[in-house]
C-alpha cells in the first residue's frame, strides 16, 4: 500500500511511522521544511520515547521517506492522510480546519485517482462532507473517497497506543474506502485489535465524545479532590475507592492542577461549539471547561497562600512545566497559567523540565532554567511539582529541604506525602485533595 501522509506533527509522524513498520510504503509531507530536514538527517523534531529508533528502522529498510514536495509524494498515492492541526478559532472556540481544507485542495490540485482521502485530525461531524465538497471543487473529474479515522494515541505513549490501540475507528461511506482502510490496519486486525467501521459522522463524533468524556473525568476527579480538602476526605483513597467499580475504571482519577495538553481544552471547546450551533448546548462540557479552570486558579491560590500571601520577593522552583510527563509538549499546560502568575506576582521562578526547556522558553518569559530538581530549589522559598516526570518521583528530598531557604512544597501530582515530606524537613507541605501539613 503507498500512503502518504501529510502533517509531520505529534499525529502524522507516529502514525506515518508506524504504517511503514506495518510494511506499507509511507511518504510523510510537510510545509515546514526545516521539520522534514532534521527528519532526513535522521533526527525526530519532537520528543517521543522509541520514535527515533522506529524510524531510523524503517528508513533503513526504503519504506519511510520525508519530503516538502506534496505533489512528487502523491505519485501512485491509494491512500492520502490529512494529519494537521486543527486548533481553536480564535474568538469563538471552534475547531479551525483552515489547515484540513487547504491541505485537502492541495491534494485534489496534484493527486490522480483512485484515492482515499482520509481526515485523521480531530475535526467537527460534517467536515468529512466539507473535504469531500473542496475536493470536488478544485478536482471535479477526480476519482476518490473520503474517510474518517480519528486518532487517541496518547503523547508519550504513542507508539504503543498506535500498535496495540484499544480500538481504530473508521468512518466511511463506500465499500472501496472501507476495504483500503481494514488493507491498511491489517495488521492490527489480524492480532484481534478491535476495528470499528462507522458512517463519517459517527466517527467524528467519537473522537469529541471520547475526549469530553475524559476530560469530565478528570475534572470531575478534581472537584471532589477540592471537596475531599474541606471535609478531611482523601481523595487517593476516594479515588482507588471509586475506581475499583469496574463501571468507572481506574483510569483517569488522579487529581492535579487542571487538564491541559494539546487536545482536551481545545476538544472541549470545539464540542460545545458544535453543541452550539446545532441548537443542544453541551452543558456538562461547558461546565467542565469553566470547572478546570477554577482548578488551575486554586492551584494558584494554594501557593500563595504557602509563600505567607503573596509571590512577592519569593523564590519559586517549579519541577515540571510540560503538561505530562513523556512529552515535550506545552500546548495548553497548566504550567502557562500557574507560572506567569508567579511571576507577575513579583516572585522569582526557577524551572527545569527534562524535556520542555526547548518549547517552554518562549512561553514562559522572565523564568530562569536550571539543569536539574536540585539546582531549581537550591535556596528556594517554595517548590512546586507541577509535572510528574519520573525523576521527580525519587528526589533526595532531604537534600532538596537541607538547600532551600524556606522548606515548603506544594504537590500538585500528589506524588509524595505527609510522611515523605516531613521525614526530609520540611516545613510545610501541602498536596491536592488529601490532608496537609502547614
Ligand atoms: P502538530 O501541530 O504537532 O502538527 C501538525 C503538522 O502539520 C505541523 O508540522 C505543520 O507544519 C503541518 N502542516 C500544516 N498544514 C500543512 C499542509 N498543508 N501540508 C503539510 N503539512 C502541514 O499537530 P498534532 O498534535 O500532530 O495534531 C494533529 C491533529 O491530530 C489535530 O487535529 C489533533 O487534534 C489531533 N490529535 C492529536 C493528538 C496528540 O496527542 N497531539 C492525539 C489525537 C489526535
């Protein structure tokens, strides 16, 4: 099978990638040509764990080749994936499909029949019909379908999620487009990986519907943390409590700051949006939008109030500015609320991430980097892990109390307790959703 896959980001290149291991015969297309140059020296531009060993592997092999020339790409094309962002619309948090549209008339322009054409980015039920339309417009003679096929691989999980996925959905309308699809995840099919074949509305629809349900789930998990505060409940018990219930699952109940990352809050947004404008208003989604970002405001006021008050004259290490561990990616981090409001709060920020150092320093203006956990905290009023990278998870915090100015914490990932903290010296210490020590 010759793919060509068009969108080099987070999406296309795992998925580029692994449909080249799969066997098929992948050409991954972007604009950004110094993306697809550091790709042909063989460098991965983003951080994914096993990515860049993957890849090199099925370079090797002449399966896999990166290129900015989309209409040399499409030679021979049967199938054509468009994997580019799809962001919030400024002003009225629908999804901007600027990108999907211009990347599908680019390929109705260049490509010759018969293809798939098929939307892999998370976009609003209908716009499948919309390529369909552009297509027809700037190609009216071509020979072609459309597909859906939603993507949930997780950044820092995501080859594993691609080879051995809980489920592939794949929303078509013609049997042709649906035997090019199954051609193409044969191999997840063979291995008994659940393959959903559904109309394109339905599987647009699942996309937004899985990631609200997600972020309920969090945000849900994250009131009842604020609750479990005020009544002296513990919300890591609470959480293993309820998560044992097979019909909630274990997954998805660790309370923190506020969901953030590329998708959620902008999945959220795009489906009260379509909710909107068909005249049935999401009103758990709205709520959970407004609910997250009451989260990641208390966060704030929680270290504020372990800096006496105010930020003012403090020095604040923050462990952690990525929106999960595993990944270099700050799109919509809680770190970009909870940070600038340290500083405009007149405090002093000291930041290390492992791996977010490279994205973060436009983002976070006036912070100072430092290499390590120890090197942020040393003298240090306050440290707040805000990421729960694994090396976090094992600090001497011994050492760290014995460097720091004034010995607080604040864990927002609830990755220590009461008795680590209090053992290792320090003053205060304060989690989320559980019992504190001030
Ligand atoms: P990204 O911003 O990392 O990558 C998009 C890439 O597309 C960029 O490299 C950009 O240069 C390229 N691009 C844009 N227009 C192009 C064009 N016309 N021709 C060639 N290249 C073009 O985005 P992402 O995180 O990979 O997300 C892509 C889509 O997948 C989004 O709709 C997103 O919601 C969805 N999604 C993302 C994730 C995730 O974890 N990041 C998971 C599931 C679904």
């Amino acid at each position: 099978m010759r793919i060509v896959m068009i969108g080099t980001g987070y999406v296309g290149l795992v998925s580029g990638i692994c449909f080249s291991d799969f066997g098929h015969d992948v050409v991954c297309v972007d604009k950004d040509a110094s993306k697809i140059k550091r790709l042909n020296a063989g460098e991965v531009p983003i951080y994914e764990p096993g990515l860049e060993d993957l890849m090199s592997r099925n370079v090797d092999a002449g399966r896999l080749r990166f290129t900015t020339d989309l209409a040399a790409a499409l030679k021979g094309a049967q199938a054509v994936f468009i994997a580019v962002g799809t962001p919030t619309r400024r002003g009225d948090g629908h999804a901007d499909l600027t990108y999907v549209m211009a990347a599908a008339d680019e390929v109705a322009r260049a490509v010759e029949g018969p293809v798939v054409i098929v939307t892999k980015s998370t976009v609003p039920v209908g716009t499948n019909r919309k390529v369909a339309e552009v297509i027809r417009a700037a190609n009216p003679t071509l020979d072609f379908d459309v597909a859906s096929n939603p993507e949930f691989l997780r950044e820092g999980a995501a080859i594993d999620d691609f080879m051995r996925p809980d489920r592939v959905v794949v929303g078509v309308q013609t049997e042709r487009a649906g035997q090019i699809m199954a051609d193409i995840y044969r191999p997840l099919f063979l291995r008994e990986f659940p393959i959903l074949v559904t109309d394109l509305e339905s599987a647009e629809m699942i996309k937004y519907a899985a990631n609200a349900f997600l972020a309920t789930k969090i945000t849900f998990i994250n009131e009842i943390a604020a609750l479990c505060e005020a009544v002296g409940a513990d919300i890591k018990q609470v959480s293993r409590g309820i998560g044992l219930d097979n019909r909630i699952g274990n997954k998805f109940l660790h309370a923190g700051p506020g969901y953030g990352g590329s998708c959620f809050p902008k999945d959220t947004k795009a489906l009260a949006r379509i909710g909107q404008e068909h005249g049935r208003p999401m009103r758990i989604t709205e709520t959970v939008i407004e609910v997250n970002e009451d989260a990641k405001r208390r966060m704030i006021d929680k270290l504020r109030d372990l800096c006496g008050g105010s930020f003012n004259g403090k020095t604040v290490a923050v462990l952690g500015v990525t929106f999960k561990p595993n990944t270099d990616d700050m799109r919509d981090a809680p770190s970009l609320t909870i940070v600038p409001a340290l500083v405009g709060g007149g405090a002093k920020v000291r930041v290390t991430d492992p791996q977010g150092r490279h994205e973060g320093e436009a983002l976070l203006p006036g912070v100072t980097w430092c290499d390590d956990a120890y090197a942020a905290a040393k003298d240090a009023d306050l440290l707040v892990i805000l990421t729960e990278w694994n090396e976090f998870r094992a600090l001497d915090l011994g050492r760290i109390a014995g460097e720091m100015a004034t010995r607080h914490m604040a864990d927002l990932r609830n990755i220590y307790s009461v008795d680590d903290a209090r053992d290792a010296g320090f003053d205060a210490y304060v989690p989320v959703g559980r019992a504190a020590m001030n």
